[in-house]
C-alpha cells in the first residue's frame, strides 16, 4: 500500500482531532456509560411524528425533495425559519437572510473560513465548545479566551483585553459565543449583558458570531432573547441548528447573515464542499415546523432533562470530592468540573473506562488547552440510574487518583 500520509497538504497539520468524535467511537456498542458526547436523549425525538411526514413529503413534493437543490437551502424550509427565529427574539429578517447548513458546524465552517486570516485576534469563551475552536485553530488565529462566569463571558475582562489591544494598536476581528445555555459550562448571558457586549462589539468594531444551539433548551428561567434579536446593526452572525430540538441525524442547521455580498461567499464555499444541504430532510423539517411538532415537543425536552440535571447534581455532592468544583447548568446537556490541580482528566480517562465510565477532558475547550483537571459531564444521554451509577464510579476514580 502506497502512504498518503507522507504526501499531505501542508494546511493538514493544523488540523486537530475531536476529544468528542474519538470517544464517540471508541465508547460505541461498549458496555460504558457515557457522560461523554452531547448526545440528545432518543424518547425526546418525535419518532411517530416524523414518519408520518415523511410519507406526506414524498406523496406532496417528491419531485422537489429528491432533487437538487439551491445552495441557500429550501425556500419553504427557509420561511418557516424566519417565523421560527422570532421565537428568539429574531424579527426583521427575510428568507433571503438564511442559509441552510449540514447541521450548525457547518455554518461555524463556513464563516470561520470566511473571515478569519492567520494572526487575526479572536476572542472565545474560556471554556468554549471544543469542535468550534478546532474549526478556528486550523485558521491559525490569535485566540485569546475570556473566562466563563455563572452569567456567560466576563464583559468586565473583555473590556479590560480590548482595552489593551487597541492601545497596542491591535483590533479584534471576531468573538465567538455561546450565550445560551453555554457548551460546556451550561451558563447564560442575562439581557443586560448581552447588550453590555453589543456596545462593546460596536465601540471596538468586531463581528460576534452567535452559537444558538441550546437557546430553546433552557430550564430554569426564561431563555433571554438572542443577542441577533438586539442587534441593530446586523453585526452578530447568528447559528440554529436542529439538532437539539428535532434530532440531530437530519444534520441540519441554519445561519442568518444580513450582509448579502457576505452571504454570496459564504454560498461559494458551501457549494464547493457539498453543494446544497440535503433537500429530502429540509422538507421534513419545514414540515415539523409548520405543524408545531418543534414547539410543541420541546416542554418535554426540558422537563426530561432537568430531572437529569438535578440527578446529576445530586450525584456530584454525593459522590464527587469535597474540593471539587462544578457548573449549576440552568440549561443545555453538560456540567463542567474543575478537580484539584493533581488531577489530570486526560491521563484519567482511561482508568475511568477501565471501570465503565467515560468524559470529555477538558483540555481541549480551553483555547490555551489549559484547564488539564476539568472534564465535562452529559446528563442529556444517559439514564437516571446511570447518571447515579456513573458518578459514584467517577468519584471514586477521581479519590483514588488523589490519594495516589
Ligand atoms: N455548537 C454547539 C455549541 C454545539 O454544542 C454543537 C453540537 N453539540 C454544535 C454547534 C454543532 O451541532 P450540529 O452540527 O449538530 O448543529
Ligand atoms: O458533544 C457535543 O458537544 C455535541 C456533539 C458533538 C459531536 O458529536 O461531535
């Protein structure tokens, strides 16, 4: 057999696995209880309902759903979003706005190729969804993380880091957040913040990319209005995605950017990576729209995993160390943990394996890859009585390696 490895292209060597992808292969059809992928709970999804609209699709549009499409996606799936999007908050906006993507990485794909040059300063969330920051660092940016409180990104911090930038004569190109809901922390950005960091994107001159993927799976508390529904300047590129609130084998999500010119060049990569996004599962889910299947199932989605949440809170105290700490998710699928400083949860993982349970290291959601004795925990995939099981099985892993 001939190597290709020894013929790669240069770009490939900033390409970096996912922590998540990895174990979601090497958990697959094993005997372990994962707290590792963010995978959905399968009751939430709306099985019967789909079934039927799939045969009401091919009876009503088979000869659109099975064809090619545009690159921007399904016109009837892209107006039931913009009805959709003012359940956030989004209005003012027409189908001309929203591009259909292959789940809502795609679009971080998309834009992140798009706007982001070697060197140019990028500011996340510190932790922030790893798979996203993988995107970003295969551009090679200048990534700079801002810490993660109980109320999303510290805006003081922020301004402090813009702050000196501009004095040194730099300026920030983009800041990517999750302010819902945070993946992994679970944590929301309150309305006043948000518009604290509106007006900072605004007298620093940068665009935000706005990761909405839990903003309807929120629990305690109403979920704010999406920083896009505030935005006045059509500054903040907006991401949804399916994939938490209908399923996400579809692979479908969906961007909203104002800029037409913008939205051109983004279509041009898009169509040179896939061409459009699959037309069948655009019909079906315009379909689940327009018949309130998303809305009304998603009181359910919350209710299943908030008794989670608390499962699995109630397992932390229990079971984890006493100096140990961890988020208080108001929604979305994830605890994040931070253990004692001897701990390192990458050298862990495979002793927790050994004894059936798996995690996502922490590591690889900070953009400096510190946070070397944080893991993140799922609640939204396994089971009441694994999430009990599991943890005790964490906890004692974890106080074995401390008295080691
Ligand atoms: N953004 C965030 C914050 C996520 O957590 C995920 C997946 N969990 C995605 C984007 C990508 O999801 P999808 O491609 O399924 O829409
Ligand atoms: O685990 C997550 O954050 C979502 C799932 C991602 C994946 O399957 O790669």
């Amino acid at each position: 057999m001939i190597s290709f490895s020894s013929r790669l292209a240069d770009e490939t060597k900033y390409l970096r696995a996912s922590e998540i992808r990895d174990l979601l292969k090497l958990t697959e059809g094993k005997n372990v209880i994962s707290f590792a992928g963010g995978l959905p709970d399968p009751s939430t999804f709306p099985t019967e309902d789909i079934k039927k609209i799939i045969y009401d699709v091919l009876d009503t549009y088979s000869s659109q759903a099975l064809q090619y499409g545009t690159t921007s996606g399904v016109t009837l799936l892209r107006k039931a979003l913009v009805d959709f999007s003012s359940l956030r908050g989004i209005t003012g906006i027409t189908e001309d706005d929203i591009t259909v993507t292959v789940g809502s990485e795609e679009a971080l794909y998309l834009i992140f190729n798009t706007l982001i040059n070697p060197g140019d300063i990028v500011i996340v969330e510190a932790p922030s969804y790893v798979s996203a920051l993988n995107i970003l660092r295969a551009r090679r940016p200048e990534l700079i993380g801002i810490e993660l409180t109980q109320e999303g990104m510290n805006l003081d911090k922020l301004e402090e880091v813009l702050k000196q930038l501009k004095n040194e004569g730099k300026t920030v190109k983009l800041l990517y957040t999750i302010p819902t809901a945070q993946n992994p922390g679970g944590v929301t950005m309150p309305l006043e913040n948000r518009k604290r960091l509106l007006e900072l994107a605004s007298e620093y001159d940068f665009v935000i990319v706005e990761d909405d993927a839990y903003g309807f799976i929120v629990f305690d508390g109403e979920s704010p209005p999406a920083l896009k529904a505030l935005d006045k300047e059509g500054r903040v590129l907006y991401l949804g995605t399916f994939s938490k609130i209908l399923a996400p084998g579809f692979r479908l999500g969906w961007l909203i950017v104002q800029d037409r010119n913008y939205r051109r060049v983004i279509e041009m990569l898009k169509a040179s990576i896939d061409l459009h996004t699959p037309t069948l599962t655009q019909y079906i889910a315009a379909e689940a729209i327009r018949r309130g299947i998303i809305i009304n199932n998603i009181p359910k989605i919350r209710r299943i995993y908030k008794e989670k949440r608390d499962a699995m809170l109630k397992a932390l105290e229990e079971y984890f160390p006493k100096d140990a700490e961890w988020s208080k998710p108001i929604g979305g699928m994830f605890v994040f943990a931070w253990l004692p400083k001897k701990i390192n949860t990458t050298d862990m993982l495979m002793k927790a394996m050994e004894r059936g349970v798996a995690y996502v290291p922490g590591a690889g959601f900070y953009p400096d890859l510190s946070g070397t004795n944080t893991m993140r925990i799922n609640f939204s995939y396994p089971k009441i009585e694994e999430i009990q099981k599991g943890i005790k099985i964490l906890g004692d892993t974890i106080k074995d390696e401390l008295s080691r």
